[in-house]
C-alpha cells in the first residue's frame, strides 16, 4: 500500500514552493522598513497604499482576515486535507459547486494536490506577482499575530485548526479555484471511481439520454438549471451607444453568499504604478473584477469546457490496464489514508485507492453511462490543473489603458473559466473569452469519437468524451499557446466594438446579435445556433429596447442611471413569454378546471409578472414554472436559430397533453404553496427575505430558469417550504461604472457585505441597499474617499 506521498508541508516540497517563490527577492528592504497603509470607507471598503505590490498584497491579506479571517481558516483546512482531523469525518463541508462529506473532502485533496508541482509550475511568475504572494501570506499571518486565539470570532476562537498560512497554502487554493469548471466540479465521480474485480465480467447498465443528460447536469459547473449555478450577466456599452460617447460596463456576477468564493471590496494604490478598485474572491491579492482610471471590466462564467473525458479499452485480463495504440499500460494506483486522528476513536482511518492514466485520474459516472466495466473506463483531463498565471493576468489588467491593453494583458491564459467584458473611456466595449480551454478541433471531436452512447454526450449534455485508445486523440499542442494543450488566443472569441457587447453565460455566438460571431472557434469553447437562456434572451432585448427608445425610460442611448435601473426592473422572461396563453386557457377551459387549477388562474391573472418584492403570485408562478418548464413540446413556438432571441415562446395549449400537464403543473404548485404555509397570491416580500439584526430584508430576485436577470438562488432548495426561499446563491457584487473627465464614476453593491463574521456589523449590511435597489458611490478618487472614512487609517510595518 502507498502511503500519502505529497502531505502539505513535506520539507522537499515546501524548499521547492520557497525557492520558486522567494527567487529574485535578494534586494527586498529589510522587514519592517517599509509600511502599507489600510483604510475603510463606507461599508467598510478597504482602500489598501503601499510603496509596492508585496506591501499591498500584505495590507489585503491583513484587512480581508479582518472580515473573514474564520472563513479562511477552515478552508485552508480544506486545502490541507485536514478537515475530518478537526471537524470529524462525517461533518460537511464544501467540495466544487457541491458539499460533500469531510473524509471525502480530504480524500480528493489529498489525491490531488502535488506541493512539488504546484511550485514548478510558479516558477516563471514575475517578481511582482511572487512579492504579492508572499506578501498575502505574512499580511494574514501578521492578523493571526495581532488577534491572537482568543480575539478571533466566535466560530474559530481558540480552534487547534487556526494556524498561520504557508506559501504552500495559498498555491493551493489557487489550485482549487482553476479546477473548479473541471475535475472539482467532477470530484465526486473521482472518488466513486473503483475497478471491477480481476476477471470478474461486468458490463454497463442501460442508460437513456435523458437520465445520462440529467446526471451530468447535477456535476456541471454552469450547466443546473435548479440553483447552485455560477453564473452572471456582464454588458459594456462604446461610444456609440452611451450619451457622452464614453464607455459604460455593468458587471452582476451570480456566485455564492457563503464559502470562499464569496466577493470582497477593495481598492490598491502603489503611488504612481497602480490605482485599481473593484473585488475579488477566494483568497487573492488582486482585483478580478473593477476598474481604474481609464478602463472597467468584469467576468462571465464561459461556456468553454476545462476538460476532456477519455474513454478507455481496458485489457481483458486486467481492469486497471488500459490501451493506447494496440499496446497495453498500467494505470498508476495510489492509495490516500487519512491521518489516524481523522478517525472516530476504535475505528480504521478512511482511506480510497485512485488511479490514474496518462489522460488523467480515472472517473466513474455510471448512471451516465460513464462507469467503470471489465471492459471500458473513463479518465478526466483538466487543461487548468497547474494554472497558477491567473494572479499575473489579473495584475497585468489592473493596469490596463483600454481594452486592447486589457486584452493583452490576457495572453498568458490565466483567466480559467470566465469571459471578460469591458469598456475603456474612449468608448471602446469587448467581448472576450480568453479562458482556458482544451484544444480540441470540430475536426478532432469527429475524427476521436468514442462509442456512439458517449458521443451522444456532446450534443445532449455538452461533455466531450474522445478516444482515449489512441495516442493521436492527445490535444493540439500549438506553440502559440502560454501552456501545451491550451487553444492559444487567437483562436479565441473576441469582439471589439463602439456599440455594445453583453453575455449571461451562453456562448460567444450573441455577445452582439448585430455583430458577425467570429468563425474557425472549437465547439469546445461554446456552440452556437442553439437555444440561448432566458436571461441571456432577456439581456438583449433589455439592451435593445433601450438603444430603440421603446423601452419608457428617456432617449434610446445607456446611460448609467438607465443601466442600473434596467437591470433591476425584475422582469420575468418566463412569465411574458408564457402567461398570454395561459391565461386564454384558463378562460377557455374554466368548466374543466379543479379547484386548485382556478385558483391558480386567478392568481396569475392579476400577477404583474415581475420578481419584484411586492409581486404578489410570483412565488406561485415560479413553483409553477418550476415543473412545467419540463413538459415535453411545452413551447408553442419553438427555438428558430434564425430568431434566437425571440424564440422559443408560448405554451402550446392546443394540444391536449401538453395543456393537461401544464394545469397540473398549476394545481401543483397552488398545493405546495399552500403546503408551506402561504396562500396562494402570497407576495414574493413575504416568501424570500433575510433577517439582518432582527430587521426583515427583503431580497428581490427570480431564479435562473425564470430568466430575470437579477438572478437570485436557493442552493439544496427544491421548491418553497415554511422558510419561504433561503437566498445563498446570486446577485453578489454588483457594478455600474462609467468614465467622466477625471476617470471612473463607479457604483456598486456588495449583497452581503463584506464580513462572513455573523456577529460583524459589516454582515449583510449592504443587503437593505439591494432591497431598495439602491446602489453606493464608489469612492476611487482621494477626496471621495476622505468623505467617505470610517475611522482612522491603520499603518501597518512591513
């Protein structure tokens, strides 16, 4: 049995992470000579100054502990693989878009994370972003000093599991945010993954399409319709389509309230280098979306796959042998074993075999048709495995002039599984995806198709599964690309326009409909002339009706108090598409109708079709739409690609079984908001809130499949209970920035505020701004930030 080959903190391993991280630094002032400055703003933005990046980057990993510094000690608990040492084997915790088990938690990590590799693959970051770092990590650290165990929060106080973080650490969180779009999101097939007996004669279940589809969903990273779905709309607007000709851009991110990826506000300034404001996520020294004086940006979670599945012909005698090219190879088998301490006191510590092959770690998904037989396996690939570049990339855009510089400063291919949207003060606006994606041709998916049921996967579900029986089945490896096997970047999509470019999460083929998509792209990055969301749908037309004049609001150009407030009108896609026709039936078939049915007409009747708070019957609509949405042949117009915006539509209540399913649908749902305690033509106010310090909130919102653009989710919530609706999912940190003759004019919200800290006055404290649909002015230039200062500025050595 082989043991953990690679623990954190392996001396071999932490020299090698040390070395790469230190090289270069011999000139670095003595510590203590230097000092960075933290100050807060309204809402407790943290505006961080220092002569240098490293003394920025300790200012942000000194001033986000101060918020969050609980949440960051157990998720380096999770990057350590030490959760179910501390937190017992059994507890949950977070693992990709899920949650899962600690013992399996552990497992994965500790399968997964190589310290040794992790730091060669750093060795070719630049000085700058090896400073920030490590200057992250002492920032942390030096909290943990100036704290001390008892004056951490109530939720890590005087906890053995808080210790100072490593550079080893930090790589790896980085780690697990690149492979979130890939292998994270499928951790859970990597851990289900087990061979058949030596001999034994097994074979794959029966599997329909539509249960393999469903199954994938449920492991897909942007691909759940019910919730627990990164996403987000992001809009920018050239100077032909905004009043003063300069650029406008609205950034909505949809990510969790809870959990590392949670947003954080803040703003860097190195004196006469850097000058960035905005927010990031996870544990970062840097701003992943924002602005500075000359251009804004943001990000949309791409359509591009980060992963490539091999099926494998395994050897008749042999299941953990597979073949390549008519000649057999061994998988490699390592066995994990938790540490002793991890397991309940008279029970064997948990432990899981892996095995992995020249294509990656072997998966199992069999109720997709994807597991593991006598004769066939399947091993997952992920292109952003060892992306450590995203921190170089985010740095380089920070100090960007325009978007041709922000382009640029994407080169790298750092930037894992998101598009980049943004507009510059000339009135420039791009569409990019310069993501991170296996380069793998039309051609090359035709050529290495596997069995037919795998293939099938493409098109239905969206996951490449390629011949792993053949060596010429490998990635492209193009030089031109910043790592072998990535698609290089010009043969990404990317449009640069003075009119207008948007997405929310479909591919590159609409980011303008006007505009000609761009040719030649992999059908690994994104599909087009297929059905498009319906936030992407509603986006567009939002977008176009306020370019036309038709929209109410004044003039037909975007003006960035017409883009705040059209983003948050809470129009409901879904209920204007289908609540005519509905409601023609209703009336129609009145006689016929059950009890709850009626009701449910009547309800809807009057609904104003919005998600707004005071939207009474828009809890019904959603519960309705919940389960008819599934209805087969539901639409009554169905998708043309030649009117990708406008269609599908309608409910095709002509034909009998179609119109039988959807008045159940609606008797359903009046029974199971009645079920939960509310009547029928509840308000949405009532049903989906939070209390903040004993106030009621009230959040405003619909969910993903409702199409209205300010997405808001319950994440393990399938339908409406007693609670109403537990919102941990969407609308997150929200930006509205445009440029006048100084620089940026930004507005912004940050949902939940800046501290995790329940206790924290900073917890939520924005929220009561989101019910309002109010936003707050972002103080960038010095004499706004002076108005704005909560208390004194805080110096700290370095």
């Amino acid at each position: 049995m082989i043991q953990n080959k690679r623990p954190l903190g392996a001396p071999g391993a932490m020299a090698l992470g040390l070395a790469a991280l230190i090289a270069g630094c011999a000139s670095t002032p003595a510590p203590g000579t230097r000092s960075v400055t933290i100050e807060r703003t309204t809402y407790g933005i943290a505006h961080i100054t220092a002569p240098d990046y490293e003394g920025v980057a300790y200012g942000v990993g000194y001033a986000h502990a101060q918020d969050n510094v609980c949440q960051t000690a157990e998720h380096l608990l999770t990057v350590r693989g030490e959760r179910s040492q501390f937190l017992g084997a059994d507890g949950m915790g977070e693992l990709g878009l899920g949650r899962a088990k600690n013992a399996e938690i552990d497992l994965f990590v500790r399968s997964h994370m190589d310290d040794a590799a992790l730091a060669r693959a750093a060795a070719d970051l630049g000085p700058d972003v090896r400073a920030s770092l490590r200057g992250y990590v002492a920032g942390y650290n030096r909290y943990l000093q100036d704290a001390g165990p008892n004056g951490l929060p109530e939720a890590c106080r005087g906890k053995p599991w808080v210790r100072p973080m490593t550079q080893a650490d930090l790589s790896r969180t980085t780690e697990m945010l690149m492979i979130q779009g890939g292998i994270g999101a499928l951790a859970a097939a990597v851990l289900a993954a087990t061979p058949p007996a030596a001999g034994a004669k097994t074979s794959a279940a029966e599997v329909d399409l539509p249960q393999a589809v469903a199954e994938i969903a449920r492991h897909s990273f942007n691909a759940n319709p019910e919730g627990g779905e990164f996403g987000s709309n992001g809009w920018a607007f050239g100077r032909n389509a905004t009043p003063d000709g300069r650029g406008l851009v609205l950034g909505n991110p949809h990510f969790p309230w809870t959990g590392t990826n949670r947003f954080w506000e803040l703003h860097l300034t190195i004196p006469g280098k850097l000058d960035v404001m905005g927010a990031t996520g996870g544990l970062s020294p840097v701003v992943s979306i924002g602005f500075n004086k000359d251009v804004a940006w943001t990000h949309t979670v791409s359509t591009g796959k980060r992963f490539t599945i091999y099926e494998l012909k395994l050897d008749p005698a042999d299941p953990t042998s597979y073949i390549v090219d008519g000649r057999p190879r061994k998988m490699v088998a390592r066995t994990v074993v938790l540490p002793a301490a991890a397991a309940a006191p008279g029970a064997a510590p948990a432990q899981k075999t892996f095995y992995s092959t020249e294509w990656g770690p072997v998966i199992s998904l069999p109720r997709a048709g994807l597991g593991w037989t006598d004769t066939k396996a399947y091993a997952i690939r992920d292109v952003n495995t060892l992306n450590t570049r995203s921190a170089q990339s985010w740095m380089q855009m920070a100090l960007a002039r325009n978007v041709g510089e922000l382009r640029s400063a994407m080169g790298n291919q750092g930037i894992p599984w998101i598009n980049t949207i943004a507009a510059d003060r000339e009135g420039n606006a791009m569409y990019a995806d310069l993501s991170v994606v296996p380069d793998v041709s039309a051609e090359l998916l035709k050529t290495c198709a596997p069995s037919p049921a795998a293939a099938a996967l493409l098109a239905a579900a969206g996951l490449p599964v390629l011949d792993g029986s053949r060596s010429a089945c490998a990635w492209t490896r193009d030089s031109a690309a910043a790592q072998p096997g990535a698609i290089p970047p010009a043969r990404m999509p990317v449009i640069v326009t003075p009119d207008w470019v948007q997405n929310s999460n479909d591919s590159f083929w609409l980011s303008n409909p006007r505009i000609a998509a761009p040719a030649g792209i992999s059908p690994l990055v994104g599909f087009t002339g297929t059905t498009q969301r319906l936030r992407t749908r509603s986006g567009i037309m939002e977008i176009e009706a306020r370019l036309a004049g038709s929209d109410g609001l004044a003039g037909n150009k975007m003006g960035a108090a017409d883009m705040r407030s059209v983003i948050f009108r809470d129009k409901n896609l879904a209920g204007m598409l289908v609540m005519d026709d509905l409601a023609a039936a209703c009336s129609a078939q009145a006689a016929a109708l059950a009890p709850d049915q009626a009701l449910g007409c009547r309800v809807l009747a009057g609904w104003d079709r919005t998600s707004n708070s005071a939207s009474k019957g828009a809890p019904l609509f959603r519960e309705f739409w919940r389960k008819a949405k599934d209805v087969p042949k539901v639409w009554r117009v169905p998708f043309d690609p030649a009117r990708p915006v406008v269609t599908p539509a309608g409910l095709d209540m002509a034909t009998p079984a179609t119109r039988d399913a959807v008045f159940k649908a609606l008797g359903d749902a009046v029974g199971a908001v009645r079920v939960a305690g509310f009547a029928a033509d509840v308000p949405l106010a009532e049903v989906q809130f939070r209390m903040v310090r004993g106030q009621k909130v009230t959040i405003p919102g619909g969910d993903e499949f409702e199409g209205v653009l300010n997405k808001v989710e319950s994440q393990g919530q399938s339908y409406i209970d007693p609670k109403g609706y537990n919102i941990n999912y969407g609308s997150s940190y929200i930006q509205a920035v445009g440029f006048d003759e100084r620089g940026p004019v930004a507005q912004g919200i940050l949902t939940y505020g800046q501290s995790s800290n329940p206790a924290s006055p900073r917890s939520y404290d924005q929220l009561s701004l989101f019910s309002a649909k109010k936003w707050h002015p972002l103080p960038f230039h010095r004499a706004d930030i002076e108005a704005q200062r909560e208390g004194a500025p805080l110096q700290l050595a370095y």
